[in-house]
C-alpha cells in the first residue's frame, strides 16, 4: 500500500505515522528524542527512527514509504532542507534532508517548521478547514504563528513569517530573549499565565490549567491575571488581523484547554478592539498534539504529488 512516513519532532519526544493516500494513519509510533545526549544524538535518533518506520512500512504494508515529511522546532530553511537551529535541541545547521534521504535509500523529504506544519493540518483537516485564509495561533511555552493562503502555509521571504508572539504589545514591558521588551507571549502564553499565577498563588507549582480553575471559581487574583493576558493576546490579535485580514483565527496549545473560559471574554476583547476590521471568527484548535505528526504527512505527499506531476509521461 502506499504510503508515506510523518514525523513530528519535538523537544523531548517524537510522534510519528505511516500516513495513507486518503490521510488514514496506518501506523503510529512515539520515541524519546533524547536531547540530554547532545544535538548530534538527537539528529542520530531522528534518522533511526525514520529508518524504523521506513522498514515497518516494507514489512507490514508491501512496499517502504514513498516520501517523508518532517517537522521540526526553531528555524527552518525549508527550501534547502536545513534545519538551521533549535535552541531546545542545541542544533545548528543540520542538513536533515540530506541525511535522511541518505539514510533512506533516496526517498523523497520534505522539511517543515513545527508551528507552520501544524497549521498546515489545522488549516486542511483541522478548524480551519474551508477558510481561504487563516490564522493558527497556539498558546503553548511561547507564542508563534501560522499564515494560511488558500491551502497553504506562508513561510515569509527568510522563513520568519506568523512570529505573532514577538509583536510589542507593552512597550517598554517584560523582557523577552528575543531582546525586545513586552512581547505578547510574555503575557499571553501558557508559560506566562502559569508563572504570574504561581506568583500570586503562592505555590511554584502551579500552572496555566490551575489558574483556569481558578477563574471559574471566581479568585480575584486569577481572574486579573487572566484578563491581563486575554487583553494582551485581544492586543496581539488585532495588530495580526489588521495586516493579514484572516477569516479564521484558530487558536491552539495549552492555554485555549480552557475553553470558553478562554474563547468567551477573548471573543469579547477583540469585537471591542476592531474599528473598520471585520472580526474573523475565533475557534479552538481540532487536532491537539497529533497537528503537527499530521500536517508532516500533508507535507510528504504535497511533495509526492508535486514530483508526480512534474515527471514526463511515458
């Protein structure tokens, strides 16, 4: 049958999946990804597994895949194959296609940005599915972004487009180790909620899903966190939406688990921030944490389909 390989990397683990030509997910299969032992250890784990997932596929489904897809986190240079640097994998410019079409006898790679990647999925599969344009924000350690046109997912001139966490939205505010100061997702990201309300809690446990609770039960101290960073992110919105004009705005990673918690006063902010904008629709995130396994997928076959076309008929 044939089928190709998606593997989503991240910082502590890697999903994967034999992926058929309908999107049906014929395997699936995790691993650690081992940052502990070095970058090089790591880019040796990715092209094992994807070694692993190659020879399963011959086994069990009559033939190895026909091409990969790779997500991977920091910057990536798509184009090339590169992925430039991650700071939580300690990489710099590994030529991953290279080596993972070396070590798969030559099969096709595509390589993807983990954030752009997920939203590919989010856009076609996902929430934002039908829109013609839209934006996947995810709310997660930091803040990013991911631009869809019609399908597709813009990666901007130098691969840095949808970096919706590093719009200023308090000048002069937090600093941010991108060396500005008062970027959104010092304020809106999960990390941000969770540390302001282990602050005031108390209680250097706590996280983002603790002060949820906490607004629903009323606390003061949450529910002036939260509003704060609700009218960040409504802050960080409107500047996105005023340059990108999305019909949909899908908003996904930890901090939108809280629901309508999250969904109803953020719905809110943003109506009373546009003027001559049109409000997009604001929607949770469909896939979770497989966005991005399957969106790798979407980028194997994209890059099957696109050879296929190209080839000169016999």
């Amino acid at each position: 049958m044939r089928h190709v390989i998606a593997l989503d990397v991240g910082g502590t683990g890697m999903k994967a999946a034999l992926v058929g030509a309908d999107g049906a997910l014929l395997h699936r299969a995790r691993r650690a990804t081992g940052r502990e032992r070095g970058p090089e250890a790591v880019v040796e784990t990715i092209l094992d597994f994807a070694a692993d997932l190659r020879a399963h596929g011959a086994q069990h489904l009559g033939t190895p895949a026909s091409a990969v897809g790779v997500a991977v986190p920091g910057i990536v240079d798509a184009d090339r194959g590169i992925a430039a640097y991650a700071a939580n994998l300690g990489w710099r410019d590994v030529p991953l296609r290279d080596l993972l079409r070396a070590r798969l006898s030559g099969t096709p790679v595509a390589l993807g940005h983990d954030v752009r990647t997920g939203g590919l999925a989010e856009g076609r599969i996902g929430a934002g599915r039908g829109a013609d344009r839209f934006l996947f924000v995810p709310l997660g350690t930091g803040i990013a972004g991911a631009i869809g046109i019609d399908g597709r997912v813009e990666a901007g001139a130098h691969g840095n487009a949808g970096e919706i966490g590093h719009i200023v939205v308090r000048p002069g505010g937090i600093p941010c180790p991108c060396g500005q100061r008062g970027c959104l997702e010092r304020y809106a990201s999960a990390a941000a909620v969770g540390q302001a309300w282990a602050e005031a809690a108390g209680d250097p446990g706590a996280d983002a899903a603790d002060c949820a609770k906490a607004v629903m039960s009323g606390d003061p101290n949450a529910v002036r966190i939260w509003r704060e960073a609700v009218d960040a992110l409504a802050d960080g919105l409107v500047t996105a939406l005023t340059l990108l004009d999305p019909r949909t705005i899908v908003i996904g990673g930890g901090l939108a688990e809280a629901g309508e918690t999250l969904f109803t006063p953020l719905r809110d902010a943003v109506r009373q921030r546009v003027t001559f904008q049109n409000p997009p629709s604001i929607v949770p995130a469909a896939l979770g944490d497989t966005a991005g396994c399957l969106g790798a997928g979407l980028l194997a076959w994209d890059l099957l389909n696109s050879t296929d076309s190209t080839e000169e008929p016999t």
